[in-house]
C-alpha cells in the first residue's frame, strides 16, 4: 500500500527530508527496493534499528517493512541495559546505526558488516543459535518496544496490515485539511510517530520533515526548548505529534509573545493524559490541537479526536480499523487490529479483543474518556476506589502540568507528592491548586495532605517514563518514608 501511493504520487514531489537530503516521490520507491536487496544479501533474519530521525532512518525502516523483514526500532532513550535486553529479548543478529561509537561500546561481541549504499547506516551482525530466539508469531513485521513502567519491557508483535490499517486511519481522519508538511519532533523508533509521522503522511502524499535532534533539541534527558520553537517557525509544518510535556512548552511559548506557526493545521497529543486547562489554554493561542489515545498492543492509535469530530476531555472515537467497548467494571477492550502477542508467549489473534488496563467511559456521542488505569486504582480504608490520575490531573493541570503523585492505599484519605522545585511552583501555588481540585473532587477522592519530592520527577532520574507518565512503583520504593510521614502528620495534630 505505501508503494502503490509513493508510485501514484507526482514524482516531484518531496516524500522524505531532513536538511542533509532529499528524497522525492519518484525516487523512494527504487531506493526503498535497492534498501531490500541490500539488507537481504546480508542474511540476517532480524533487524534492529537505532539512529537519529533522519533519511536514513526511514529508508531501512520502510524496506524492513514492504520486504517484510523483521524490525526492532530501539529508541535512543533506552539504556544500555534497556537495549541489551531489547535485543536479546528479539533475538537480533544485525542492527543498522547511524551512530557507530555508540554501538561499538554497547554491543560486545558484533563485527561491522558494512555500510548500506542507500540508507548510509552501518550494519553489526553477530552470530545467533536459531533455538535461542523466542519464536515470533506468524507474520510478525514489527517488535516494538517502549520505555514502560519496569526496566525489562514485553516485545509487542506487530504484522504490516495492522500498521498499514492505522496508517490509513489517521490519513483519513485529516483527509479534510490540506496537509502537505509533516514534522516528525517525537523519535521515529517511537511506535506513534513511525507509524502516523512517516507511514500516514506518505499515504496523503505529503512530505515528512525528519531533522535530528540535534536541530530539534528533541531529548527525553533534557528538551532544548529554543531549538525546537526554531525548527517549528523555520519548517512551517502543517502537522505534528506531540506529547503533553511538549505542548505545553509549545503554550507556555506562545502565551509569551512566540508565534505558533500560521501554517499548523493539524497538531496530534496523546501518550499520557492531557488536561483539559492545557487544551483550552492551546486554543486561546492557536495552536490546532487534537487529543487522541493508543497504545502498542494495539499497533498505536486507536480513538483520535478530528476536526469533523472533536470533544474536550475525550480522546475522540474509535478511528474505522478498530471496536471499543467498556465493561462493566470500566475497563476499556479494543478489538479489530491488536497485536499479534507479547514476544515468547503464546500468540493472540488480532481481531480477537484486548484488555487494556484503562478505564473510561463512551458518552452518547461515542467518544472515549479515559479515567486512569485498572492497575493504579487504590482502595481507600473506607472502600471506596478511587483512579489516581483523575485526582492528579485536576492538581496538574492546575501546576501548569507539573507532575504529581496521589496516593491512598488502604489508608483514610489520599496525599500527593508534587514533582516540582519551589521556584517552578511554590507551597502556596501547590496549596492553592489541590485546594482548586478539591473543590471538584468529592470528599473521598481530596488530598488531606501534601509534600514536595525531594528532586523534580523526570525521565533521566527514573520517575517519569519517556512520554512523561509517573514511575509509580519506583517512586513508591524511593519516597515510601515520605508518603508514610504525611499520614503521621494527622496523627500527631
């Protein structure tokens, strides 16, 4: 399918650049074959890729995908324990790089095997026993892996129709806009924008605007801020994926004399909840933002709000390729295009349904709101279940989306931590704030007490995941004593 609409498109149009190349239409089609061969001839049966955003980058994931070979993108984020695990987990015998010092210290053992005359990414192989990898199911084109809540993450099997199906999805949902720049600032090892920032945009026939990060300042470690308001006002894109950490730097710029730009048409956010202050306050200085939610076992998005359908607090309807249901209990199942199973367990078929973990609500209308996961739900001393993002959101979004911990296990009331310095947000802003939120939370759900972490939660320190959700368990190993003193503060008075 991505073939027959690169070969449909005018052959001059510009399909993939990124300030050091340029591909057009006409020309990606024969690169991508001349890519296949290339990697066929070396023999490998499963392929890793870690690289900057970038051509290369998108060329070997492209012929991966239409010569249906096996892929492993390994985020740049990772670890090296993360990345040793990734990919002796999928069983790699060779991985492409842009980045050879890198990969020279982390990967012990592998040769260099070339360079690619069309990508230009190196190629390391080593030698595997076929018996030692996991066995992938049937059709498997793509292992993704994501930062997660634990160190070791599950490989999630993906087949080439249900990237594709998605692909088409969110082509068709902006299908009304007149899209012909996209800008990919999330990494394109990330599922979300290989998927809807390369594979949806070539759909359209619009050109994917790949820069590296260093021109960006795109880094979960530490976000350049200037560089990336740079590369949006000099790119004039007309559509982006962000997720909320990123726009809300976005707002807080234009809120301050930047000029979004006039071209965005179209700006994506999902990957952890979005307040509703945040999207009102995107709104007021125009930046077009549309929430939408997905997750990997899924193949990425799966409900995407669209400007012929668009609800605040909702994350939009089921996109065409999948079903959405909620039990009884709350939880949201999707079916329809779901994975093809974890790496080494037993396969699931993809259009039987998954269990996601998230709880929500479909309104009248049909849209999803999403109320906080299944697993993170705590049960207060007086039984009543309360989801800790739905606490936490009305505090952040109060904090200027600063991250906060709610916490109630078995206790009589519920406490936070706030995961911010004194001077991004005094003791009388966050008082002010849960004081806000629990004016709109009923009494079982209020924070009583409070205490600041001793650190800001972030990515780099271990608390927050990559796309900016809380590392609950390992803050709740670290600031255990914390959150214990908070319930001894009732105690004592």
């Amino acid at each position: 399918m991505l073939l027959d609409a690169l070969r449909s498109a005018p052959p001059g149009a510009i399909a993939l650049v990124d300030g050091r190349r340029t591909i057009s239409c006409g020309a990606l089609p024969s690169l991508i074959e001349r890519e296949i061969e290339w990697l066929r001839r070396g023999g490998a049966e499963r392929h890793a890729v870690l690289a900057d955003n970038g051509v290369p980058w998108a060329l070997a994931d492209l012929a991966l995908h239409v010569g249906e070979m096996l892929a492993v993108p390994l985020p740049g984020s990772f670890t090296p324990a993360q990345m040793t695990h990734a990919l002796d987990d999928a069983g790699v015998d060779a991985v492409m790089t842009d980045d050879v010092t890198r990969v020279q210290a982390l990967l012990q053992g592998w040769r260099l095997d070339g360079v690619s005359p069309v990508s230009g990414l190196h190629r390391f192989r080593r030698q595997l026993d076929p018996a030692s990898r996991a066995v992938a199911p049937a059709g498997t084109r793509k292992i993704t892996y994501t930062s997660g809540s634990t160190s070791n993450p599950k490989g999630v099997c993906l087949a080439g129709p249900a990237l594709e199906a998605i692909a088409k999805s969110v082509a068709g949902a902006t299908r009304e806009l007149p899209i012909e720049r996209h800008l990919c600032i999330l990494p394109l090892a990330t599922l979300l924008e290989n998927v809807a920032g390369l594979y949806a945009p070539l759909l359209r026939g619009a050109t994917c605007v790949m820069p590296p990060s260093s021109v960006t300042g795109m880094s979960y470690g530490g976000l350049d801020a200037t560089r990336l308001l740079g590369t949006l006002s000099r790119e004039q894109p007309n559509s982006l994926i962000l997720v909320p950490e990123l726009l809300q730097v976005l707002v807080f710029a234009a809120e301050r004399g930047w000029h979004a730009p006039a071209s965005l048409q179209f700006v994506a956010v999902g990957g952890a909840k979005v307040s509703r202050e945040l999207l009102a306050r995107a709104d007021a200085v125009g930046i077009p933002v549309y929430e939408g939610y997905g997750l990997s076992e899924c193949a990425s998005v799966v409900c995407l709000n669209t400007p012929a359908s668009r609800r605040a607090g909702t994350v939009g309807r089921p996109l065409p390729h999948v079903r959405v249901r909620v039990d009884a209990a709350g939880q949201v199942h999707v079916a329809g295009n779901t994975m093809l199973g974890y790496l080494g367990d037993a396969p699931h078929a993809p259009l039987n349904e998954i269990a996601t973990g998230d709880l929500g609500v479909i309104d009248a209308d049909g849209y999803l709101q999403l109320q906080g996961r299944s697993g993170n739900r705590f049960i207060t001393s007086f039984g009543r279940n309360v989801s800790p993002e739905w606490v936490e959101c009305e505090i952040s979004q109060r904090l200027a989306g600063r991250p906060v911990l709610v916490y109630g296990e078995s206790r009589p009331y519920a406490v936070a931590l706030v995961g911010a310095s004194a001077q991004e947000a005094s003791d009388a802003v966050v008082a002010a704030a849960i004081d806000a939120a629990n004016t709109a939370l009923p009494n079982y759900a209020q924070v009583r007490h409070w205490a600041r972490a001793p650190a800001p939660f972030t990515f780099a320190d271990g608390t927050l995941t990559a796309n900016g959700r809380l590392r609950r368990q390992e803050i709740h190993s670290r600031l255990g004593a914390l959150l214990d003193d908070l319930y001894r503060v009732e105690l004592a008075s």
